[in-house]
C-alpha cells in the first residue's frame, strides 16, 4: 500500500487560518466537508502514512482526487460556510442524520387567509406552524379534537370548506361547535385568525394563563347569572385542563427548551430529542446516526445542531431560547451565535447540570440508549441482515464456509482479583444463551494466560473421540473470536496448535478501532464501517463483555456472601439485606456502624462485629 496520495499539497501551501476544505473525487463530486481552526494542522491529520489512518478515512483520502479550502475569518464564518455546502453538496462521508420513523405533527396554516389545523407528516408546508413531533398519531388527534372544542378553527380540507361557501351550508364539525364556521360567515375572517392566534398561543407555551383567564370570565359570567355561558367556559375549562394533564411537567418555570440524548457506539449512535415548551414536554423525536467517519460525542453534537437546525424547517422555525446537550462542542460560541441568528435573539446552548434539567438530560440519555439497543435488535432480527453478514465474514476472513456457529471468549477481572471468563455463542447470527458458559480461573499472569487457559479447557471436548462427545459443549464452532488484540489472539492460537486442532479459524477484535487480528499477523484486518458482518462481530464481542461482567460481579457477590456468613448472628435472611442495602463489599466497608445498624435485623454491637470481620485490605 502506497503511504501517500499524488494530490497532496505542500505543508507550507496550506494556511494556519481558520477555513472550510472539501475532498473531490475524480468526476468533481465532494466526498467531504470539514472546518478547522487551523486548516494546516486539520489537513496535515489526513495525509498522515495511510496505513495509519481508520478505514473510512483512508477510503475517503484514497478516493480524493483532489482538496482544496476556503480561508475565513473567524469560526462563525466557518460553521456557516460548512453547513451551507454540507446542504448543497451532500457529501457521502459526512455524518448523516436518519429518522428512525416518520412522525405525525400538529400544523397550523397561519399563511392562509382563512388558516387550517390539521394533522400531517409532511414538514415542507409553507408558512405553516407545526407542533411536535408527537409519537403517536391518535394522541395529537385527541388534542386537536379537544382543542376545537374551545378553540373553534377550520380543521377541513380545502375541498370540503369551497364546497361549503359555494352551498352556504357549513360541516357537522360547525353543528357540534368544533368550528367556527368562516366558511358561511357565522364569523369574519379576522374573527377566526384571532382565534388561530389564541390556539396557537396556547399550544406555543401550553401555561396556565388561558385557562386562569377563563376561570375569571366564568366566575363574572356566573356573578352575573348568565349560567349557559358560565357552563361553556367551565366546559372550555375542563378541555384545556385534560390536554394539559396529557403533557408532563418537568420544568417548573415555564421553560422553552430543546434537550438532545445521545448514545452510541463505534459505528452508529441514537439521538433522543424532547420539545419541551412552558416546562411542559411537547414532542419527542429520535435518530440514528451513521458514522461514516470516527466521530466522538463533541463533534456529533455540533452535526446534530446543523442537520436539526439548519435543514428541518420544522425545527428551524421554533428554535427555544435553550438548547440543551450533553457535551459542548468545541466551537460552543460560534454554534450558539449561529442558532441565535436563526431564532432572531439569543439562544443558550449549554449541559444541564442540577435540578430538573439534570433530570431530564438522564432521562433522554436512556431513552437514546434504549433507542440504539432496539435498532441493534431489529438489525440483528433481520434474517436478511444476519445471511449477509454470516456471508461477509466468510468472504473477508477467507473461511472455507460461512460461520454458521460463532463462540467469543472475554475476560473480567477486578484489579487482577476474581477472574472469570465468558463464553458466548451465536447460532446463524442469533445468541444461543443456553449453551452459553462462564470459567473460573483461580491463578492466571495477565490476560493471555487466562484467554490461552479458557480455550484449552473449551477446546479439550473437541479433541476426544467423536463417540465420547456429548452435550452443547461439544458442538463444533466455525469461528472463534477473542477480545483483544493480537496478543490475545496469538494466546488463543497457541491453544489451539497445542491441542492439535487445525481447521477452526480465530480472531481477535479490538474494540477502540474495531480491528479485526489474526494469528501471529502483525497488520489488523478492518472491515468496512456500517457492513452487516462488523455490525455482528461488535454484537458478539459486545454480549460475551456483558456476560463476562455479569458473572465477574456475581463472584465478587458470592465472595463476599460467603465472608458474612461466617459472622457469628448473620444468617441467609441477613446477609441477603445487607448486599440489597449496600450492593458491594466496598459500600459495604465505607458504611458506618450506624448506617449497616439501620438495616432490618442488624443491631449496633452486630454491625461493630461485621466491620472487625471484613478484611479491609481485601479488593472487590
């Protein structure tokens, strides 16, 4: 492999400014935009030795044809340029941004003479008002439904409401109240926009004031026995009331804030969004991320902020005075000066660090952790998916056949105490748990030695004669993967020539870089980003790092278990309370006298006795 790229320009031709650069390929497409600060010390990073660089990098670098770059003044200017020719060029290594679903919202047609609400997924409608996105479309159907019961604007289409004014007979939605009626003139045209305004007004900032207002209205109205009209607004009462019941309250001041989740992985991440507007929230929305290049949570966030912001007119026309994120990037300011200049005032972009916002920051964190789990399972689910990754595997590692049974091998430990190994098996591309196994292993030198004495104790059913083998353990695997690198995978290959078994291949994956070792090979295999086979490979190394930790704390669990027993006054019932009250034998070892007497059972002389018990050098 050649260690350099024919269009590279001269170290000293490239600027020490701040500036935008695009990689061209041979037929003028961009393949990718970028800004730095320093656009010498930016693009000096791709022209590093090829073999050096990750695989997306190098692919994109040995794709070029060309690059060339735009000097700007300051970071402002550079986001700006950046974004507008990400938009215009769509360049293929850029990170791009997926719904995972297309999702329903509430829009108000403010630009129309007579203006509409309705329900839509179309986001591209002018001069319209939209409000969500709302995860479930009967939910937003039942808000508008109550809605028009105090706020009586047109909802038809366009069709039925000409239909209308040419007959002079309204819809039932007039006859049951749910409108206005426009259409015959029961109101003028800037009767009913007052009434657009009053209903947008209400859905922007979802407070109590409306209601408060006609709470006042109903009691005068009452004081003044006008009751038909006291009972319509008691009615208008309840309706606001039940919509605002439907919204959670997670800020108490009445904030107007988008707060972004993010979680991901080495090749993909989740987005989880939620719109909360008068500390209410008022719409949800995910994403899946793909990496096309290494990005860390930084960067993500700033791609993030220009693809919701910059592109989704939905988004772009009710940008918050908040927006919330879980880790700045590094151009924060010209990010936050950007987005103020779309809102038409200043716009906050900052973490959230106490109180509610804190709160609701872990609660979006979750839901894109759960987000990115489920789209893992789906895509693991997918039979489609997992033949053509099994068929991937089988072309990259240059196997004989398909790996139709893959087992990996992980090792935990804590501070070189309590090793365990797990071994994990997947079955055409599904977890087989109930052939799944985890080792004890009592004395080990580091890893190696614990990986090379797992796979002898593994390996060994293997070897007997083939009318001796019987049960899960002995079924023949069509891969073996290590976690690690090519020290591990060395040791696994060592097992496997001493007990003389040739036609099973190994490798190791390392999880920084995800590249894939062979034996005694010195230069790791890297397999595209996003194929089917490294998404399975990740799976696999990802389930046997869980089971092995999983077992690692259970062992740590029993030992210290089996320590308290031998505590004269402790029995099952006892210990049992104290690992629920405490966890570990390092919570357990910090607590008080005072603190381990507070659970049942445990009096003050029975906890002075188990803290002289427990060995505090001892590590868990």
């Amino acid at each position: 492999m050649a260690n350099d790229v024919d269009f590279r320009p001269k170290t000293g031709e490239i600027p020490t400014n701040p500036g935008v650069y695009r990689f061209i390929d041979e037929n003028g497409r961009v393949l990718y935009v970028g800004k730095a600060k320093n656009l010498r010390a930016r693009l000096s990073s791709y022209f590093a030795p090829l073999e050096s660089l990750q695989e997306k990098t190098r692919r994109m670098v040995q794709t070029a044809r060309d690059v060339n770059w735009t000097i700007v003044k300051t970071e402002f200017e550079a986001l700006q340029l950046e974004f507008t020719w990400i938009k215009e060029f769509d360049p293929p290594f850029n990170v791009r941004f997926k719904d995972d679903k297309s999702y329903p919202y509430l829009a108000v047609t403010l630009g129309d003479e007579i203006p509409r609400a309705f329900i839509t997924r179309n986001k591209d409608i002018k001069q319209a008002k939209y409000f969500g996105p709302y995860t479930q479309s009967w939910a937003v159907r039942e808000t508008l439904d109550t809605l028009l019961k105090v706020y009586p604007i047109r909802s038809c289409t366009s069709g039925t409401y000409q239909r209308a004014k040419r007959t002079n007979r309204p819809c039932l939605l007039a006859d049951i109240g749910k409108c206005s009626a426009p259409c015959v003139g029961r109101v003028s045209a800037a009767q009913h926009k007052a009434i657009t305004k009053d209903f947008v007004d209400f859905m922007n900032h979802g407070d109590e004031g409306h209601i408060d207002s006609l709470k006042q209205h109903m009691a005068a109205a009452s004081e003044t026995q006008q009751y038909e009209l006291a009972a319509s607004l008691r009615d208008d009462v309840s309706a606001l009331e039940a919509v605002l019941e439907k919204s959670t309250v997670v800020f108490t001041d009445n904030t107007d804030a988008d707060l972004f989740g993010i979680a991901d992985d080495e090749l993909t991440a989740a987005v989880s969004l939620f719109r909360v507007r008068g500390g209410r929230i008022r719409g949800v929305r995910a994403w899946v991320v793909d990496k096309e290049l290494e990005r860390d949570t930084r960067e993500l966030v700033e791609y993030l902020l220009q693809n919701v912001y910059g592109i989704d007119s939905t988004f772009a026309s009710d940008v918050p005075k908040e927006i919330l994120v879980p880790l700045l990037p590094e151009d924060a300011q010209a990010l936050s000066l950007w987005l103020s200049e779309i809102r038409g005032s200043k716009v906050d972009l900052r973490v959230p660090q106490r109180g509610d916002k804190r709160a609701l920051a872990e609660t979006a964190a979750t839901n894109a952790k759960h987000a990115l789990s489920l789209y893992k399972l789906r895509r693991t689910a997918d039979f489609t998916a997992r033949t053509e990754a099994l068929g991937e595997i089988q072309r990259y590692l240059n196997l004989e056949s398909a790996p139709l049974r893959i087992e990996c091998f992980d090792v935990s430990h804590l501070g070189g105490t309590g090793v365990v190994a797990s071994m994990v098996v997947f079955e055409d591309g599904l977890p087989k748990k109930d052939h799944y196994r985890k080792f004890n292993i009592d004395e080990t030198t580091d890893d190696t030695d614990s990986i090379y004495q797992v796979l002898t104790r593994r390996l060994k059913y293997l070897v007997a004669a083939e009318d001796e083998l019987t049960g899960k353990f002995s079924y023949r695997p069509g891969l073996l993967i290590v976690d690690g690198g090519q020290p591990q995978v060395n040791a696994a290959q060592r097992a496997l020539d001493d007990l003389g078994i040739t036609d099973i291949h190994i490798v190791g994956l390392a999880k920084r870089l995800e590249e894939i070792w062979l034996p005694n090979n010195p230069f790791p295999t890297i397999l595209p980003r996003g194929t089917e086979a490294l998404f399975l490979l990740q799976r696999v190394r990802d389930e046997a790092h869980r089971f092995a930790i999983t077992a690692q704390r259970q062992k740590r669990k029993s030992a210290i278990a089996t320590e308290l027993l031998n505590i004269e006054g402790l029995g099952e019932k006892r210990v049992t309370a104290l690992l629920r009250r405490f966890g570990s034998a390092k919570r357990l070892r910090a607590a008080s006298v005072e603190e381990i007497a507070e659970v049942a059972g445990i009096g003050k002389g029975l906890a002075e006795a188990i803290i002289e018990s427990i060995e505090p050098s001892e590590s868990l």
